[in-house]
C-alpha cells in the first residue's frame, strides 16, 4: 500500500470504526494544526459516511506554551464557559467526539507546576458533565493520534530529522493494524480476541488481583458486580465505537478502599505536557499514602492532590508484554501508545461501565459502593517481562493470570 493509502485507510478508520458516525450525526474535533492536513481528510471522510455537521477546534502549541508562560495568573483557576457550552450541546445533540492526537511530550517542560495543576482542576471541575459522558460512554468517543516534528524527534532522536515523522507514521500504522489487508476486518478480528480475553474473566469472578514485579508487590480488590471490559464499547443507543486506537487491552475497576502494597511504573508517564518517570507509589486501604519520582516528582505530589479521589486508583488494565506495540520496542512518550504496550493502572476516576448498572448510578451512590470518582484519570505503565499476576478467587484460591509479563491460560 502507498502512503496515501495507508492514509485514507487511517481517516475511514477513524470515521467508521472508532467514532462509527451516524447518518445525520454532529462530529466534533479537537486536535491542533500539526494534523491539519490529515484532519481534512477526516472531515471529508465523515460526511461521505453521512455525518450531518462536522466542527473542528485547533490549538496551536505555541499559544498554548505562550499562555502558560505569560498569562495572568488568575485565569489558571478559571476555564472558558464556551468550551464547556460547545460539549455540552455536542452531548446533548447525542454527537460523536474524536480527538487526534499530535502533542509534543515536552510541551509545557519548565512551566510552574502551580499553573498546570490549577488548569487542570479548573478544567477538571467545570467539564463534569463532560466528564461523566465520556465515563459512562453516552455518546460515542475516540482517540487516534497524527505525528508531528516534535513529537517524532522525541520518540526516533537517532534518525536524520527528514525520515522521523514518516518512521512515526509507519510505527503508528502498524499498531493501528492499517497496511496489512482490510484494516476494519483486522480490527473485527482483534476485538474478537480481546472479548474472549474478558469474557473468560468475567467467568472467574475474582476477588483480587496480586502483582509481583521488581520494584511492585500490590494487591488489589475487585468489587463483587465488577465487569473486565474491551476497547469495544456501546451507547445506550447500541452504537459501537473504539474509544482508543491502538487498544491492545482488557481492564475492569478496583475496590476503592481495597488496594494494598506498592508499585514501580516501567514506562514514562506523560502528563501536561511534562515527563513523569521512575516513581513508585505506596497504597494503604486503597489510598496512595506515599509517592516518589525522580523525574518529575512535584508534578506528581500535584496529581494525586488534584482532588480527594486522585489520591486511589480507578482502573486495572491487563495487557501481554508480547502485544505488537511492546515488541515493536518503541516508546512513544504517549499514553494512547504505551499504555498498549504495558500492565497499567489508573489514577483517578473510575469507568462505571465497568460495574454492574454503575452506568445509572450517580456519584454518590458509586461512592457508597466503593467505586472511586475524580476529576481526573490518568493511565500509568507498570508492565514487564518480570511481571507475575495472580487472580485470587472469593476462598483463597489463587490462579495465575500472567507469567513473564504474559496470559498464564
């Protein structure tokens, strides 16, 4: 396949697969004008397959480097009430939402970290509906992501400038599953492999997950009504959409109150525009009691202080060592990519979908069933080839899950 093919696989992709656009649905975009090329080629590409209004937003990373540097400080704790308006209306119109992903992991390295975290709690605390939307997959949401120079020249620093960004676009190719055959059949196929993945979960009905690694010796319990999910999801309209590509993972929610023991990350941890890396986080009845990182560790003391549940976890994710983006041997310095090359945990708020009618419970009640909620969730590397897991069955029973950072069954 030529490039431009490749290309015009990626765009349909994006369109039928990952936000499966609707005849007469509203699509909006956010991404930034290093994808504006490809971003066209989307919003051609959606109304062919019937969308009914397609809206861009671009940011720039040089306006938003300039506002973190220069801005007044004030308007860090305060976000526009016109995006939140914008989302607000694309939900209520039962609009789909993509985000194409070009940002360069250093894009906000030296900014004062007062400034990040106060942004990001504004953001946090003003796009709540937003937030439990995208949570409760009300509408149908994706994120795929386009190479841009800094962000290629992060992830291949060792090749001539001029052959960066298209390695990057090859390596995002293959982990999309785009140059070999019928990418939506490929992806049919995938999903196919993961449902089985969790649905043999599911039939173990695990009380607890205990992981053993280097540097990590955690336990972590799993609510009764728990759910192990796919990258595959549904609105409550029945429409299925792709909310990560690549996705190479099965992932369900842990007790709030129920984490024990400590864990090493393996893979940076990209975060507002800053590196996180080399941290290991202590958690006593669920709560992360201590935590420690060599790069980037006030960054860190501010995410989990965000608010009272960014201090627990909300997420357990399983994915092999062996999947095709680990042994491509990349790091992508992106989450949406590293994530689905490792063992991963989640700061942060919980997915309700993951829980037994969760989708039609409020915050409150969650809480009450010790499910944690957040303002925010941010996903963490903690996978390796050293990596055992054991599932821990309701009388003691333990089963191997993985062995050597890989599927035990």
């Amino acid at each position: 396949m030529t490039f431009e093919e490749k290309l015009e696989q990626y765009a349909e992709l994006a369109v039928k697969v990952g936000v499966n656009i609707q005849k007469g649905q509203y699509l909006l975009i956010n991404t930034t004008i290093d994808t504006l090329d490809f971003t066209r080629l989307v919003v051609k590409k959606a109304y062919e397959a019937g969308a009914g209004r397609v809206h861009v937003n671009f940011t720039d990373e040089e306006i938003t480097r300039a506002f973190y540097e220069h801005g007044a400080e004030e308007e860090f704790s305060k976000f526009p009430k016109w995006i939140v308006a914008q989302r607000d209306e694309c939900i209520e119109r039962k609009g789909a939402l993509l985000w194409i992903d070009s940002e360069d992991p250093d894009l906000l390295s030296g900014i004062p970290v007062s400034r990040i975290s106060a942004q990001q709690k504004a953001s946090g605390e003003a796009l709540v509906n937003y937030r439990k939307a995208i949570m409760n997959d009300e509408i149908a949401w994706s994120i795929i992501a386009v190479p841009s120079k800094k962000w290629a020249k992060k992830v291949f620093p060792d090749l001539p400038e001029e052959k960066q960004v298209p390695a990057l676009w090859e390596a995002i190719f293959k982990a999309v599953r785009i140059g070999e055959g019928d990418a939506v059949e490929n992806w049919r196929k995938h999903l196919e492999n993961l449902e089985k993945r969790a649905t043999q979960l599911n039939s173990k009905k695990y009380a607890k997950l205990h992981y053993k690694a280097p540097g990590t010796d955690l336990t972590i319990e799993l609510p009764d009504k728990h759910i192990w999910c796919t990258g595959s999801s549904k609105t409550p309209e029945g429409v299925t959409f792709i909310a990560n590509m690549p996705t190479e993972e099965v992932y369900t929610l842990p007790s709030k109150f129920g984490v024990n023991g400590y864990v090493s990350n393996t893979k940076p941890l990209v975060y507002q525009g800053n590196i996180i890396d080399e941290f290991t986080l202590t958690f006593e009845k669920g709560k992360i009691v201590e935590a420690h990182a060599k790069v980037g560790n006030e960054l860190l003391q501010e995410l989990i202080k965000t608010d009272q549940g960014s201090a627990y976890l909300g997420e357990v994710a399983l994915v092999p060592h062996e999947s095709p983006i680990s042994l491509s041997n990349i790091l992508y310095y992106n989450t949406l990519f590293d994530e689905n090359a490792s063992n991963h945990l989640a700061i942060g708020e919980a997915y309700p979908t993951c829980f037994e009618g969760g989708r039609d419970l409020e915050e409150g009640q969650l809480e009450s069933l010790g499910i944690n909620v957040s303002i925010t969730h941010e996903d963490f590397m903690i996978g390796s080839s050293e990596m055992d897991i054991d599932g821990i069955l309701p009388d003691g029973t333990r089963e191997p899950i993985f062995r050597n950072g890989n599927w035990a069954f």
